[in-house]
C-alpha cells in the first residue's frame, strides 16, 4: 500500500476534475483503509490459516459460506453440517495475503508450496506491492509481509496456464498442476489457490463452447442498472463455485493428504450493504466470514499431471499482472 499524502492528494484532485463526489468518497475510503490496515495488521481481526491444522489447503476466491452449504449436498466431500464460518483476515485478496503470510509464521510458510492462480501472488510477493492499489495519506506499508523467497516453493501460475479465452487460470488447469506438485515437489503443506468462484462466471459458456457475454465477464454494473437479477448472478456464481468442486474433487483422489481444509479468502457481497463485488476493509459478514470444511485425500493414481517449469519465472513483467488484475476487475 503506498503511504504518501502527496500522491493521495494528486489523485484526489484528478478525481476531482472528472466527478467531485467520486473524488470525496474515493479519497475518504483510502483513508479509512491506512486507519483498517494499520490497525488491522496489530491487531487480529480474523484467524489465520496458520493458526489452524492442515496439510492441503484449498482456497476457493470470493466464496461465501451460504453458497458452499448450498452446493455441498452435491459432493460426497462436503458435509453440509460441518461447514464452518470463520473470520477471513481479509476481504479481499491483497489483503489476505498481506495479513496471512507474515514474518509472524515465516518458518511454516518456509514449508509451504503455494500454487496460486490469482494474480496477486505475483503483485505482493514478487513485486512487493501491497494493498489498496492506490494511496493513502498515512498508515502502514505493510513491512511484515514476507516474499517470494521466504515460501518453500511459489508458483504463481496465471502466465503458465492461463486460459486465452476466458482469461483465468481453469479449475482443470490448477488441479493438474497440484497434483504434479503434490508427487514431485517435497513441502509439508500445500496450498491450491484457485480463481473461482470469482468472476467472470464462465460456466455456461464453456458449456456451450462459446466467448463469454460481458454480463458474464462483469456483471455488477449490468446488476446495478436492473439489467439483470439478482437470482441469474446467483446462479452463475454457484456454476463457477460447481466447476471449483468438480476439479477439487479430482485433486483429492490424486494427492494425499491426512487433513484438506477447503476455505476461501474472502466472500463476495450481493446487495448487503447495497455493495456489490468486495472490497479491501469492508467488515460485513457476507464478505469477512468464510467456509471452512475438512476432509482427506487420497492419491488412487491412473491421472497423469502436466509437468510444471523447472524454475519459476519471478521476472514478471508489471504490464501483464497489470492487465489480468484489471480485468479482474480489482484496479
């Protein structure tokens, strides 16, 4: 997060120029976040998945408590009734990976291989860069937050397996990069960081073997203006949670593990608090709460991965990282 009341002030005056009342709740809202994230970062104000026991953790981005219980029946996996709700430390990627992966639990992550199909893995760890995207006029920068040498193995994998159609990492895609990692890489705890069931909500689409509809890529805005409903995001968004768990499910027969908890790093609003999306330091339940689900995995063999690069390339270049996360719709 940059800390610099110039800059703040700079793009308080751009905003200014093009609508006055963004400009204000723009520049109040960065400077809420410097007051969130300092206080926030002293303070524990969610639990920590470091704080808990498991060897295979699978974060499912922006995925509710409500929507996981809803779909749950659906996977053997999945027991409706022992489906958590814990505080996130975070609502919204940056964030959590800012407040989860500190020098605080340096030696654990130094035991983690972490597989990650957000981009953001790259921003933070990598380019160091924490959030918000944009200034605020005081608070922390975030210091404690480690980098992409203190893991034991980080794979941020939007360039290797990204999807040119639809823009993401596929389910399919990480699942079979987890499994190649579980057999050949040798880390006590693995974490499997998929996109879903975050936007876009390409299920559909990939069904009918077609380029999604921009409702489908960003559907928020086409929401606000009544042009579509709230039950056909819903849907869409549990399709994309769907396509998640499909490929989870792959990834617990072919990987073992004595204890998979299956959570996400933030949730996702749909009206509450008439917000849409998520946003960093936004404390409402539907996003600060998140699943938390155990099971086991068991490696029966008969699949065979994709091999993985030999090295991870941390010489990424912004522009691309810059692009995915726009598109995204984080920046």
């Amino acid at each position: 997060m940059p800390i610099d009341f110039a800059q703040w002030a700079d793009e308080l005056r751009a905003n200014w120029a093009d609508s006055p009342k963004r400009a204000v709740l723009e520049g109040l809202y960065y400077t809420y976040l410097g007051g969130w994230l300092t206080a926030s970062s002293r303070y524990d104000v969610g639990t920590n998945v470091y704080d808990r026991e498991w060897d295979l953790l699978v974060v499912l981005d922006a995925c509710r408590v409500d929507a996981l219980r809803e779909v749950a029946p659906e996977y053997d996996f999945l027991d409706v009734g022992g489906i958590e709700s814990v505080w996130s430390v975070g609502s919204a990627s940056a964030e959590w990976m800012c407040k989860t992966f500190t020098t605080e639990y340096r030696d654990a992550i130094a035991d983690t291989c972490y597989l990650s199909a957000n981009p953001y893995a790259t921003k933070t760890f990598v380019d160091g860069i924490y959030a918000p995207p944009k200034a605020a006029p005081f608070g922390s920068a975030g210091g404690e937050v480690v980098g992409a040498d203190d893991f034991g193995d980080l794979r941020s994998l939007y360039r290797e397996r990204c999807s040119d159609r639809f823009g993401i990492v596929m389910p399919e895609d990480l699942t079979d990069a987890a499994i190649y990692a579980d057999r050949e890489i040798d880390a006590e705890r693995t974490i499997v960081h998929y996109m879903q069931p975050h936007t876009p909500y390409f299920a559909a689409a990939f069904r009918e073997d077609r380029e999604l509809t921009d409702t489908e890529y960003k559907p928020w805005p086409a929401l606000r203006r009544g042009e579509i409903d709230y039950t056909t995001v819903w849907e869409w968004y549990l399709d994309t949670l769907r396509a998640a768990l499909d490929s989870v499910e792959l990834l617990l027969s072919n990987t073992d593990a004595e204890t998979v908890a299956i959570t996400a790093d933030h949730g996702e609003a749909f009206g509450e608090w008439r917000a849409h999306n998520h946003l960093t330091g936004f404390p409402h339940p539907a996003v600060k709460k998140v699943p938390w689900a155990e099971t086991t995995a068991v490696d029966v063999g008969g699949y065979e991965p994709t091999p993985l690069a030999e090295t991870e390339d941390t010489d990424v270049a912004a522009e691309p990282v810059n692009e995915q996360l726009e598109a995204l719709g984080y920046v």
